[in-house]
C-alpha cells in the first residue's frame, strides 16, 4: 500500500473505515450496549462541546449537494441531544458557523446553511422534550431577519428546565473574549470605577461573568468529528481543562456508539486541572 499513489491510499483508507462500521445490527446492538454498561459507574461529563464538523465531505463523497449535507447533518443534532440528555449531560454546546464561514464561504452555500440552522434551531425549540435553546455569537454579523428568528427560537424555550443546548452560530472563540472584556469594563464603568482602578483590579471572573456561556459549568469534554485535530477558537477560554476527543467519522454518520465511545474515553481519563 505504501507504493501507491496518495489519492489511492486515501480512498482505500476511507474505504476500510466504512467497512469495520457495517456490522451487522445484532452485533452492533451489542456492542453499543457494552460500551453503555462500561458508563455505569463511570463519572458522565456536566458539559460537551461538539464541533459538528464533515458535512461537506460527506455530501460531496456521497455524490449529495453540499445543503443536503448541512441538512442531515442538522437532523442528527436531534439525536445527539437526545443521547446527551439520556446520560445526565447538563449542557451541550455545538458549533455550526464561525465567524470566519460567514466571510469565507461561498453565498451560494452560506444563504441555504443560515436557512437550516434557523430550522434546526425552531424544530429543537418546538421539541415536546424539555430542552432549553440559547443562541451564542456575534449575531450582529448574521442577517437581521435570521439573528431574530434565532434568538425567538431561544426566546420560546425560557421556561424548560431540561438540558441546556447552546447553539454557536456567527461564533468565534477570540471575539467572545474581546466580547467578555469589553462587557466587563463596561460594567465597571457602570459602578463609576476609572480605567486606572479597572485595570488593577479586572480578574478572571470578571471576564468569566461576560461570556456567552456565563453562569454554565465549562466543558468537560469537546467532541470533534471528521479527523481534524484542533479547536480552531472553539470556546478558547472554557477549554482550558477540557478534555478532547476526535473522531474520524464525518458529523453524518456519527451513530450513538461514538458519542458513548468519546465519553467513555472521557470517563477513562485521570483529569489533571491545571497540570
């Protein structure tokens, strides 16, 4: 295999991947309910983040448009949702756009994906589960029509009190940060502090008190799909002791067998916060 050109290689890889995911439905019940009894006793993550990442790759390798991918890569938040809730999860957080799509992608692709992730965030909101949406980035990027129908999709859900899904979208982890401290100078400036007084005094909850993710536990676990390894700014303050996880299966066909995979995995990790 190894005389064989790149390309070659690649498919050949891909290939054999797929192949060990196509057991047969008594076998991967079965194993699905194994790494399920391994959880028992385990500790289960208060939070994960999810950068939901392959959809495109799918499509295309599937012969699909790509708004086809986005689309059965929005229907499976349903499911994960759902699998986080049924072990304790408290919070998920899942990253859909970054601030850099919204000037990097193509307009053709961008206008179709705002349009699925504002049904996606209207059909989580409509649940009959008792799932609580919130929306989180610069909103002020998003066209005006999309950022309202976003946060009246999060607006509908302030009264259930189950799991909190956050949903990233226009997000980028550096511009929280600028986001945090501005707002904590502000509230400063509010309490009638000077500059001077502000910047001895300004500590890590201040900033923490002005994140978008402000009065939530910090990730536990981040599960990134697809292959690639790195945050790439996801949640770049909270992060600092997540624990990480990376699957090569593209975001499509994550199956419920994965995500129990990733917080096993999690769940076998002597966590060493700060060291």
């Amino acid at each position: 295999m190894a005389n064989l050109p790149a390309g070659v290689r690649r498919q050949l890889t891909k290939a054999r991947k797929r192949a060990k995911r196509l057991l047969s439905p008594a076998l991967y019940t079965a194993y699905e309910s194994r790494v399920l009894a391994d959880l028992q006793q385990s500790e289960i993550p208060r939070h994960i983040g999810v950068i939901v990442d392959g959809n495109r790759r799918w499509a295309k390798e599937m012969g699909f448009d790509v708004a086809d991918g986005h689309r059965y890569g929005g229907r499976k938040l349903d499911d994960l949702i759902t699998w986080s809730s049924d072990l304790g999860v408290e919070v998920v957080t899942i990253w859909l756009l970054s601030t850099d799509n919204l000037s990097n992608r193509d307009p053709k692709e961008l206008g179709p994906l705002l349009g699925i992730i504002v049904d996606v965030a209207r059909s989580l909101s409509q649940s009959a589960r008792d799932w609580r949406v919130r929306v989180m980035g610069a909103l002020e990027l998003l066209p005006t029509e999309t950022a309202a129908e976003l946060r009246e999709a999060a607006r509908s859900t302030d009264n259930k009190t189950g799991i909190v899904v956050n949903i990233a979208v226009g997000y980028g982890g550096r511009q929280e940060i600028v986001d945090a401290v501005r707002g904590a100078l502000r509230t400063a400036e509010s309490q009638g502090h000077s500059l001077h007084e502000v910047a001895e005094s300004i500590n890590l909850d201040d900033i923490g008190a002005h994140l978008y993710t402000k009065g939530q536990p910090d990730p536990d676990l981040i599960i990134r799909t697809s292959g690639e390894q790195r945050l790439s700014g996801f949640l770049l303050w909270q992060t600092a002791n997540s624990e990480f996880y990376f699957s090569d299966v593209y975001w499509p066909d994550f199956r419920r067998v994965d995500f129990l995979r990733a917080v096993r995995e999690y769940a076998s990790r002597h966590r060493r916060f700060g060291g």
